[in-house]
C-alpha cells in the first residue's frame, strides 16, 4: 500500500550541495481504501516533499491505523489526516491545494547550489554508468539496454541524442555502462522514506563494487581530480512515478555528504545522479536521466519546488518538460529554455536595442534566441545569493520537430528572466518565467503544466505595456518591450521587436476633416525634419458611433532635399463599407478572388505607369467608370493587406477577359505570404494598400516628391450608401 512520502528534510540543509531532483510524474494512481473501494489521485511534488491530491485537488494522506485514505489537515505545520475518508464524505475545504509548511526553510537556498565539481558543457564529457539490484529485487534489464538507451549515436531517443540536438553539437555525452552490481541491503532500505542518505550509501556501495572494473581516471575530463559525474542506476521504479515510499526519487547529489570516495584510480567520486531502471514495468525512458543530467551541467530546476505553481511547466526539461512522452512519459524531453541554452553557452542571444523586423527560425535546429534589453554580467550570476542582476527578456521559436515534438504548441515563447531571483518557487516573482500569450497564467494558477495557447503566434498587437500578459518589470514600471506583428507558428517565423526607450517615437500631429458623402476634402499638414530617414503616416478612420481604428505606413527611402523638406501625397483613397470586411486572404494560399463581387470595379482606382527620374511621381489613377481591360506596361501592381496594425505584401496581377464581359478581378501571383514589409516607394511601382479586418477599407497610392516644403495629403473619400456622418482623420509625422 502507498503512503504519502512526507519527510524531515532538516539534516540536508546543512550540505554543500543541494539534493537536485526531478518533479513527480504526470500520471494517474489508484489508490485504495480499507474496504477495497479505490479512487484516482496524482502525486505531486519533488524529492523535498510530496503528497497526492485528488483529481479535483484535494490533498489526501494515508491513515496506516485504519488503511483508508483521508482527506488531510495540517499539523504542526505537517499534512495529518483528518478522519474524513475519501469517497465516503464530501471533501473537506480545508484539504483544497494544502501543502506542508515543513519545507519552507529548505527553500531559502537557491535552486541550484554550485558545486566546486564541473562538468564540461562543450566537447567530450565521459560519464561511467555503474547498475546496481538488490536482494529482494533483482534486475530486469542488461547492460547492453542502458549503453543503448544512454549512449548510442545511432538511437534517436538516447540521451546522447538528446544533448547533441540541444547543444548544437557542442556536447557529445559518451560513457561505459558497468554491472550488474548487489547491494547490501534490501531495496525498503534506501527508499525515500529514509531520506536521500540512504541513496547516497547506495552510490557509495556501487562504485565500491565498481571500483576494480573501473578506471575511473578516465572520467575526470580537466585534471581536477574528480570524476565529472558518476550515473547509477537501479533495480526496480523510482519514487517520482510509483509514489512508493520504498523507492528511491531520482536525484542528483554530492557523495561528500557522507565522506566521498576515493577510487583506486586516485580520482575522487563527488557529483552522482541516480535514476530507476524501470518506469512502469519497462525500460526507463530518458526524460529522468537528462534532467538530472542538466543538473550535473549547474542548471537548476525551474518547477515550483513550494508546489504552489507549475513553474514554466512542460516548456523545459528542467521544470515538468523532462516528462514529455510521444508513446511513454520521457520519452521525448522538452528543450532547454533559451536561458538555460545561453547560461551553458548554446546560445548567443541578439539583443535589440531599437526596432528590428526579424525572422525567427525554429530554436531546435538553429541556436536563434532575440534578448530584449541587456543583461550586465551576461545569464553566470544568478546563483550568487541573494542573487545577481539582469531584468531582461528573451524571445525563441519552438516548433514541434525533434525532441520537442512532444510539447503541447507551437510559436515564439517570450522568456522574462530576472536574475536577482534564485528559484522559481514564487510564482509572482520567478528567476525564470513564461509569458503565457493566452493571459490566462495557467501555470502560475496550477490549472495546466502547459498548453497550445501559451505560444505566441499569428497575433498582430503582440506583448507590449498594454497587453495580457504585459512586458512591465516585475516592480510595474513600463520597460518598454514590445514583440508584435508576429506570424503564424512555423519552422520559420517574423516579428518586430523593439524596446521602446531606445526608439525615437514620432510625435503626431493630427489633422481632422469632417467628411461627408460625396466630399472629396484636402488635408493639408505641417513640416517636417527633412534630416531623418523616413516618414511614418497614421490613418485613423471613425464609424458612426466614433469607435476608431488605426492603420500605419512607414515610407523608407523618400527621396528627400535637406533645403526644402519633403512632400507626400495620398491619392485616390477611398473608404469602403462593412461589406468588403468579410473578403479575406490565409495565409499561405493560393487564392483568385472577384474584388468586383464585393466592389464595383468603378470605385477602384488603378495608377498608371510611375514617372521616372529623381522625383519619382507616381501618376493620379484613372477612374473606371465601366468595364475597361487595363494595360499598364511595366507597373507591379502590389495589395498590402492588414489587420489593424501590421502590413503584408504580395505581387497581384489586375486581369479581365479579353472581351471585358466580365469586371475585372485581381489575382495572388505568389502564394506565401508571411513577411511583414514597410511600403518602398520607388519609380515604376505602384503602392496600392488594402486594410483588411477593419470596418472600413482603404487604398492608397503614394508619392513622394522632392523639392515641397511639408506635407502634402490629398484624399477622395467615398462612403457607402447604407451610413452616413463618418468622418476620416490622417496623423502624419516624420522621423
């Protein structure tokens, strides 16, 4: 029968280094009462504590006077039972979420606790393996399994699959699998009802047994006289799946809590990790083994080791993502974050310190990781307590490929970091944290370990001040990030990053005319700083009831003379009803769609070939007033379609039949479209802009003209018929 593995943890405080273990697994026990009725709960927690809840979160203990499992109290600051049995009673409110308190001064330390023992994180690291059983349980699988499990370059799923995809090849994890070896003691003695010093008695006995097989001289990769790591594994399950209290829970540790061990090689084993042979009946898999691993490389976990959250879930192999499975729980591990890549050396972060549109390839295959503000000393100091410095954020592109298959979405995750925080045991304030997309912060809250929603993608407004989640410091000061206009998930993505404190922002200056159906009015603007490099244009339309929405144009390249200013003209603009709304482009297709269908060819304007030379005019369109072939020779006709903020372009070709019987229609020549552009102008093209997801629908041909003093916008309004008192408004600015 299981119990619940609540115990003292006072005595491993006082180590140098600190027991670093995986999370429970995701799975669900069944657990039963006295009289054989049964229920489900999952184990929660770590090597500090754990217990099981219920499906619908009560916490539970076992009663062993009565053998039922009751709904638990706390006493003396431990889960107790509380004499209410569970499926015989309603739950009691108290037990919703409960957790022990006895924990808390153990979680003082930081999550990781350096050791002087270091591992390699680049090149060659040689780890021996040394299998041990016991009397009472004896091993199932051979030395030729774990060597294929752990080391083998032509399996997929090794271990050293795992850190030769996540390093970049920068890793390559090799080793010797030793064993079986016995053990002196029945396995009930070095469960974790007995803390973790029993397990480390049992590491000790492996390498002694090892110890005339081994060169373990061999395994000290820099001299240091230490073994790098030594890996044992175990007869039998471990604790972190079984919820047995006569298991081990996997961990890593330091031999030197009980004296360490000198071998006859004349190295000295310190840093160990430990794991099950068995994970449910059958071979392990190596979710386990690389978590621990990544802590013999000095990562720390980034679960919540108080249980109060879910950490960054399933994101990461160092907080639930070790337990990513395509067939079985581990078997497909999660990546590393982008900060734990960047603090082994994996990843040299971009930092943007402006405004950048940025493609964004999928961090599986390609070491990509955008940084968003600075981060002084670099990601080394966070383990220096109470901590180091660096608010920062960081931004990569997870795809489904590789070992993250597993993970449940796909898209950019937005990393906040701050590195004067040890652990991520505070879900209000975290060393390293997810910016949720979907603003519902399930992994704080405890309702998911992740989902589809947590990625970024497809999202024009994006994660600025404003957003939910937003990109304010911890303190709630703005820090003036923003990630926005970002594509639809994919291998490759785009965005536009900026930090908004190092980008010069325009200061708009409106001008207002009140329109009226069949007006055609003149908006006439201010100078501008002719020394800058480009001219942003703000169109803001208005309905009826005055609800509004913003379109903007940035014109890169303008032909400027810094004697008399620019000049900009905006010509044949016209304002469409609801109707043209509901017409719209996927991304990614192939599509011929009949514009005439939704408006009448003869409220389209279409320019003629731009003029050439160093003004480059572009000629005011002709109205078609009637079913008329257009023949422009040598004018690329372009749509710039959008939702509210964020412009996309494609090469469309205006087509009619020969003998004009029908309206014409303009057609995708390409079909990808999926990068965000500014609007060039240049001679020979004409600019046409088509908003698309607004109420209303705006086209515009645009010029620019050297030689005029200010600017210069000149707009033909049409409105449809079905409303009236609308009105237009341009904000022009230059930068």
């Amino acid at each position: 029968m299981r119990k619940s593995l609540i115990f003292g943890l006072v005595l491993l405080v006082f180590f140098s280094a600190k027991v670093l273990a995986v999370p429970a697994a995701p799975i669900v026990h069944e657990l039963k009462n006295a009289d054989g009725s049964t229920f489900k709960a999952k184990l929660v927690g770590d090597e500090w504590a754990n217990w099981f809840e219920t499906l619908d979160g009560y916490t539970v203990v076992l009663n062993e006077s009565s053998g039922n499992w009751e709904y638990a109290i706390l006493k003396d600051g431990r889960l107790a039972p509380s004499g209410a049995v569970v499926g015989k009673i309603k739950p009691i409110e108290e037990s919703r979420s409960l957790r022990p308190v006895t924990q808390k001064g153990a979680l003082m330390a930081p999550a990781f606790l350096g050791s002087d023992v270091k591992a390699p994180v680049e090149g060659t690291i040689k780890v021996p393996v040394i299998l041990i059983d016991f009397p009472d349980e004896t091993a199932t699988y051979s030395t030729t399994d774990f060597e294929n499990l752990l080391f083998n370059k032509s399996n997929p799923v090794s271990m050293w699959a795992y850190y030769n995809e996540v390093s970049y090849n920068k890793l390559d994890v090799t080793g010797t699998v030793s064993g079986w070896y016995r053990s002196k003691n029945s396995s009930c003695y070095y469960g974790y009802q007995n803390g973790h010093l029993r397990a480390a008695e049992l590491v000790k006995e492996a390498v002694q047994k090892a110890d005339p097989y081994i060169n373990f001289s061999h395994f000290d990769s820099n001299g240091d006289g230490y073994v790098d790591a030594v890996i044992v594994v175990h007869a039998g399950e471990g604790a972190e799946a079984s919820g047995n209290y006569c298991d081990i829970w996997s961990h890593k540790w330091d031999l030197r809590v009980i004296g360490g061990y000198v071998t006859d090689d004349g190295v000295e084993i310190a840093v160990y990790t430990i794991q099950p042979e068995k994970l449910y009946g059958e071979l392990v898999t190596i979710g386990v083994f690389c978590h621990e691993f990544g802590h013999v490389l000095g990562l720390p976990d980034l679960y919540d080791r108080d249980k109060s959250s879910a950490g960054v879930g399933v994101w990461d192999l160092m907080s639930f993502g070790n337990w990513n499975g395509i067939k079985r729980p581990g078997d497909s591990p999660a990546h590393l974050s982008a900060w734990c890549k960047w603090y082994l050396g994996w990843v040299n972060p971009v930092l943007i310190t402006d405004r950048a549109h940025v493609i964004i390839p999928n961090v599986e295959q390609n070491p990509v990781v955008y940084q968003l503000l600075p981060n002084p000393n670099g990601p080394w100091d966070w383990y220096l307590y109470p901590g180091g410095v660096g608010e920062y954020f960081l931004v990569e592109n997870r795809y489904k490929i590789g070992f993250d298959a597993a993970l449940p979405g796909e898209g950019l995750l937005i990393w906040h970091i701050d590195e004067s925080m040890t652990s991520n045991d505070d879900e209000t304030h975290k060393l390293v944290d997810l910016e949720e997309a979907d603003g519902r912060n399930d992994l704080d809250k405890k309702i998911n370990r992740g989902d589809s929603t947590d990625p970024w993608y497809s999202n024009i407004a994006g994660f600025t001040e404003n957003s939910n989640p937003n990109s304010n410091f911890y303190n709630g000061t703005p820090s003036f990030v923003r990630v926005y206009n970002i594509s639809p998930a994919g291998s490759l993505m785009t965005a536009t990053m900026e930090v908004k404190s190092q980008v010069t922002e325009p200061t708009w200056t409106e001008v207002i005319s009140d329109l009226e159906e069949g007006v055609d009015p003149d908006l006439q603007g201010v100078d501008v700083n002719v020394t800058d490099e480009y001219l942003s244009i703000r169109i803001r339309t208005y309905n009826e009831i005055n609800v509004s929405n913003f379109v903007s144009i940035t014109l890169l390249d303008i032909d400027r003379n810094p004697d008399t200013g620019y000049r900009a003209q905006f010509d044949n603009s016209r304002v469409y009803g609801v109707d043209f709304a509901v017409w719209t482009i996927p991304f990614g297709s192939v599509a011929v769609n009949n514009f005439a269908g939704v408006i009448p060819v003869a409220e389209r304007s279409v320019s003629e070939l731009a003029g050439s030379g160093s003004s480059q005019i572009v000629v005011v369109g002709k109205w078609n007033e009637t079913c008329t072939c257009f023949e422009f020779t040598g004018v690329s006709y372009w749509v710039y379609y959008s939702s509210n903020y964020i412009w996309y372009s494609a090469p469309w070709a205006l087509l009619c039949d020969r003998e004009c019987s029908s309206m014409p229609y303009i057609a995708l020549l390409v079909g990808n479209v999926s990068a965000p552009t500014d609007i060039g102008i240049m001679g020979g093209r004409t600019d046409i802009a088509v908003v698309k997801g607004n109420q209303w629908m705006i086209k515009y041909d645009v010029a620019s003209v050297t030689g005029s003093e200010g600017i210069f916008a000149e707009k033909y309004f049409y409105y449809g018929p079905t409303d009236a008192n609308a009105w237009l408004a341009a904000d022009f600015d230059s930068q």
